[in-house]
C-alpha cells in the first residue's frame, strides 16, 4: 500500500510541474521567433540605408558623366559620408569622395 501512495505523490508532483514546463517551452519558442523577426528588421534597416546611399551616388555619378561641365556634388551627398564608411567600409566612402572631386 505505501507504494501506491508514493507512486501517487510522484504524479501528482509531475501534475505540479507540467504547466510550468509548458510555459517554458512557449516562452522559448515566442524567444526564438522574436530573436528572428529583429534579425530581419535589423538587415531591412540595414538596407533601406544602404540603398539610399547607392541612391545619392547613382544619381552624382549619372549626373557627372551627363554633364559637360565639371558639377559640384550636393552637400546632402558629401553629409553621407561617415555613413557610407561605417554601412560598407573605407573603400566606398573613398570612392564617393572620388566621385564628388
């Protein structure tokens, strides 16, 4: 008979613990779902910014090589700068600068 009951305080013990497993296991999987979705809005923004970046230099360099006469880039153009080392490294902002001469 003492087996009985302890073999009944080990369900009920389990019962105990079950719901709290199970929110555990939700609160894990609603993490890892979130950690996600921050990823791809983090690369989204990354390249929302990058594009307007190409954007500015497209539009410089279309008009550098449309023009006859030597044009001066617009300072919304020579603003990007430190944005463009920092999103795509020392190469690119070297290069706009290039650009902007």
């Amino acid at each position: 008979m003492a087996a009985d009951c302890n073999q009944v305080d080990w369900y009920l013990e389990f019962l105990k613990v079950t719901p709290t497993l199970i929110v555990g296991i939700i609160a894990v999987i609603i993490t890892y779902q979130q950690r996600n979705i921050a990823k791809a809005k983090l690369n989204l923004d990354l390249f929302e910014r990058r594009l307007m970046i190409f954007n500015e230099t497209w539009v410089v360099a279309s008009s550098a090589i449309q023009s006859v006469e030597p044009i001066y880039a617009p300072p919304s153009f020579t603003n990007l700068y430190p944005e463009a080392s920092f999103l795509f490294g020392g190469e690119v902002e070297t290069y706009m600068k290039e650009l902007a001469r």
